[in-house]
C-alpha cells in the first residue's frame, strides 16, 4: 500500500481538488489566479509514515503583521506546518510587491518517510501569472475636487482599442481600509477587483472602462469612503455618512463621463468590506445612476434600504466574516430588503469555504465568477 492514500489541493471556496490524485502520478502542475496567497493541502496517509511538506519559495510575512504566532511563518524551504483548525496544511503564496512583477513558480514537496518501509515523494508545481500585461493598461493620475477639497488618486483602464466612437460601460471599483495608504499598483495585483473586468474587455468579452479610486487619509487614520472605521471606534453613531472622499469620487466619476465615450446607461459600482459600504451608500445618494451592483463583504443602510429599490445587485458574503459579522451586518441588511421589496441575488459562502486569509476575504472568490461578471453586463437602465 502507498504511504498516501489521497492528496487534495483546493483554494478559496474552491470544492474540487486542483489535482487528481493517482498514488502512481508522483508529479503534478497546478495553475491559481493572481490574488490567489494560500493553498490548502489535506492528505489521507498510512500513519506508520512521517509527511514533511516543504515549499521552495519565501513567501515573507508581508502585508500580515499581525498573524497569531501560533500558526507560524511563511515557509522559506522549512516545514510546512499543519493548522488542525483547517484541517490540512496551508501554504501560503508571495504577495509582496516585487513577485508580481513576473509570473510566480514554485515547487511543494511531499515526503513519506519510514525508516521499516522506506520513503515516498511527490511534487507540485505551481503556476501564479502576474497579470503584468493587464495592469500596465491602467494608466495613474489624481483628481484634485476644489468641492469636498480632497484629492483622489485613481487607474483608469481603457481598452487597447478604445474607439471614441462607441460607447463603453465602466466599472467604478472602490477598494477596502487596509488600501488607504498604498500603491495603487499594490490595489492592482491584491485584488481582482478591477482587472477581472479589464482581462475580459481585452478578449473583447463585455468590453468596457474601469475607474480604481483610492480613499487617501487626509485628516486622520478614521479617514475612509463612509464613517465606518469612526462607527467602530464610537466616534459616530452611524457607519453609513459619507466621507468627502466618497463624495469626490462621484465628481471624478460625472468628469470621466465628459471625458471619455461612456455609455450612461451602464455604469456599475462595486467593493469591498469598506469599499462595499461605499457602493451601498454612493448608489443610495445616486439611485438613478447605477445599473448594477456587485457589494462584497458589507451592509447597507436598513433606514434608507428603499433608495436601492430597482436597481439589480449581487451580493457575496461569508456565514463566519469575523470582520463584517452576518448576524449584525448582512442579515438585517437583507430582512430590510424583503421588507422594502428590494431584489437582490446572494451568493453566501458557508463557514469554512473562505479559509485565507479568513472569511472576509470573499473578493478572492466572487470575482472570478464568469457568470456573475457577464449578469453585472447585462444589467442596464
């Protein structure tokens, strides 16, 4: 009998294994999308044998200061360590900024040793593109608003074949807190937020324009897209007011507009955690702006739920978002949809489903959803 009986290889809400296990197949080639940062290995094994998994690649501690120092580093050709509250092994990929410059490779080892039985070996070999290409067509500058006096970084992304003649969707894409204070390259290569829409538009599939604005902090670190971060701290007694930064946004959204071959009747809005709070709150000041929504990891005003009457959206969520807790955000979010009559799609992820870094991290998932993009385009007003 082989030392492993059954190897799975799965990310984020990922129900098949990346691989087809063959005991006999002691070689594999995966591929995982840009912002995929983990893998989850779970082994089935003859107990009389000692797995090692070890990983060739540094993957650092960047952009996780703060992981509990029970669940151990990144691995730099050491041991892979096994979290019993994942059930398996997680390997954790490079997200620092320099690894996204080119197409990452790794290799994962598997070693099943017994000093009676002898050793086994297995390997891995993964494949994470860059998607170098793609961002580079996202061109940087900053709109300055003299209204709400705040200046707002943003990328733009035309088709390479824009054609001034046609009309074009846009993508407004509004980030979360932990990006207020970084490149916007950096929002870029984290998040499929924005270049999912821009690899389809390239293929000439649902072409269209995306706008990435950055919530920059201008006053203090309670600075964002709504009152959220000044809701929890009890600096405010509600997490939905929009911050001029918001307010910049939908300026610079009405001069693009001027600017470009924009086709009005198909402007969507989408975020994350604090950028979906904004997506809600923008399309409640708007409501007859909008064709569609696509909110992640977030929740709307219940007072004002009725302002979002018609206007189609899909909203993705986790059951255990440690962040956005359900049973405080989205649940009463959604009885005061049903209430108002308010139609929505809903995609929640169960507990578990959503494993790196957490729960909240549903964006790693919905935006790789091909039917989810190709409904947002077919939404109009």
């Amino acid at each position: 009998m082989s030392a492993i009986q059954d190897m799975e290889v799965r990310i984020n809400a990922s129900m098949e294994s990346l691989i087809r296990f063959d005991p006999n197949v002691r070689e594999y080639e995966i591929e995982v999308p840009p912002d995929c940062f983990a893998l989850r290995f779970h082994l089935d094994y003859n107990r009389a044998y000692y797995i090692s998994i070890r990983a060739d690649h540094d993957a650092g501690r960047y952009g996780f200061p703060d992981l509990d120092p029970a669940m151990g580093d990144y691995i730099a050709g050491t041991e892979v360590p096994y979290y019993e509250y994942y059930d398996g092994y997680i390997v954790r990929l490079d997200k620092r900024q320099p690894c996204f410059e080119q197409d990452m490779r790794m290799t994962i080892h598997i070693r099943a040793g017994s000093y009676e039985l002898g050793e086994e070996s297995y390997e891995i070999h993964l494949l994470r593109k860059s998607l170098c290409e793609v961002r580079k067509l996202f061109r940087e500058s900053v709109y300055d608003d003299t209204e709400y006096q705040v200046t707002v970084p943003y990328a733009l992304y035309l088709p390479s074949d824009y054609d001034p003649s046609k009309r074009y969707p846009i993508v407004v894409a509004l980030h979360g807190t932990g990006e207020r204070e970084e490149p916007i390259e950096a929002i870029l290569e984290k998040m499929a937020m924005a270049t999912a829409w821009a690899e389809d538009s390239e293929r000439g599939h649902n072409q269209c324009l995306v706008l990435v604005p950055q919530c920059r902090i201008h006053y203090n670190q309670e600075d964002n897209w709504t009152s959220l971060v000044q809701f929890i701290n009890g600096h405010s007694n509600s997490p939905f007011w929009p911050f001029p930064q918001l307010k910049a946004v939908w300026n610079l959204l009405r001069k693009l507009v001027e600017q470009y071959s924009v086709d009005e009747r198909r402007i969507y809005l989408t975020g994350v955690s604090s950028g979906g709070f904004a997506v809600y709150v923008l399309a409640m000041e708007h409501p007859n702006a909008f064709a569609g929504l696509i909110p992640v990891s977030c929740a709307a005003n219940p007072d004002k739920i009725n302002l979002l009457k018609g206007i189609p959206m899909w909203i993705f969520h986790s059951d255990d978002d440690p962040i956005i807790v359900p049973s405080w955000t989205l649940d009463p979010c959604l009885a005061a949809m049903d209430n108002a009559g308010v139609k929505y799609k809903l995609t929640r992820y169960p507990a578990g489903m959503i494993f790196w870094q957490s729960g909240h991290f549903a964006w790693e998932v919905c935006y790789h959803n091909q039917e989810m993009r190709d409904w947002l385009f077919s939404q109009a007003i």
